[in-house]
C-alpha cells in the first residue's frame, strides 16, 4: 500500500517539520540570534540532541525548505544553518506554543521569559522579531526595534 498524505493543513504542516527534535531545532535557530553550526546544535541544546538524530532531523529540515546550508566564512571546514522565510513564518506558531506552555506547564522561570515576552507583545512584536530574524538569516535591512534586545533583558533580569 503506498503512502498518501491526507491533505489536512494540520498534518501537512506537521509532516514539513517533523518531531519534537525539529522543532527543537526550529526554536534554537530562532532565539539562538544567529546561523548555527552542527557542533553548536549539538553543544548548545538543553536538551541533549544525538548527533545522528541531529543529522537526520537537519537534512530534513533543508530539504522541506525551512533551513538553508551554506559554508561558514570564518572557518573553511564547517558550514551554518540558516532560517528561511518559510521557518521564519513559523514565528506566531511557535509564540502560540510558548503561551501554551506558560500557561499548562510548569517551565523554569528563565526559560519562559522569552515566551512571556512574545506572549505580552502580541502579534507586532512576532513581527519585529521576524523582521530582525530576515535580518540575521536573509540579509535584510536591520529593524530600528530589537525583539532579541527585550527577550534577553527579560532573560537577564530573571537570571539575577
């Protein structure tokens, strides 16, 4: 029998990026503040990704789309991962997720600040972030307003 997607919005978005791993990676691509190498996925993840679930989860990542590959300029041998538009879209959903689990789980309270503080700004900080995540990933022009700037103020002030 062969397979055939079912043509749902739900699950078609689903089957794009996966599991918990590629959402994981996902995340860390976004509030990491730059293009990440395979060796700071695998050291910089709090969750202790396997590099060959590493492996497999970026190749699909790249080839759904949603990261790009390209060489590292400072160091020959290595290549970073970059968000796409089509990741960078992924933005209020995950924002959505985050509120989610602000509000029915129970996270350490540093590592919800950046969700509070996407849930707090709504949907025009989702866009100030996505515009200052086009800059860092795509290139484009740096936004007068740093999303990443209040996150990591939140981030610090919770830390103390």
């Amino acid at each position: 029998m062969s397979y055939r997607p079912a043509g749902c919005p739900i699950n078609n978005t689903l089957e794009t990026f996966g599991d918990r791993w590629s959402l994981i990676i996902l995340r860390d691509s976004m509030f990491g503040g730059r293009p990440r190498s395979f060796r700071s996925y695998l050291t910089e993840s709090i969750e202790g990704i396997a590099s060959n679930i590493l492996t497999d989860r970026l190749k699909r990542l790249t080839a759904n789309g949603l990261l790009t590959r390209s060489p590292d300029p400072s160091h020959k041998q290595r290549v970073v991962y970059s968000l796409t538009e089509k990741a960078i879209e992924l933005v209020p959903l995950m924002a959505v997720m985050g509120s989610w689990g602000l509000r029915h789980t129970r996270p350490a309270a540093d590592l919800a600040t950046g969700a509070q503080v996407l849930e707090d700004g709504g949907p025009q900080l989702w866009e100030e972030f996505m515009d200052e995540l086009r800059h860092i990933h795509l290139g484009a022009p740096q936004p007068a307003v740093s999303a990443f700037a209040r996150m990591e103020a939140a981030y610090a002030a919770a830390a103390e």
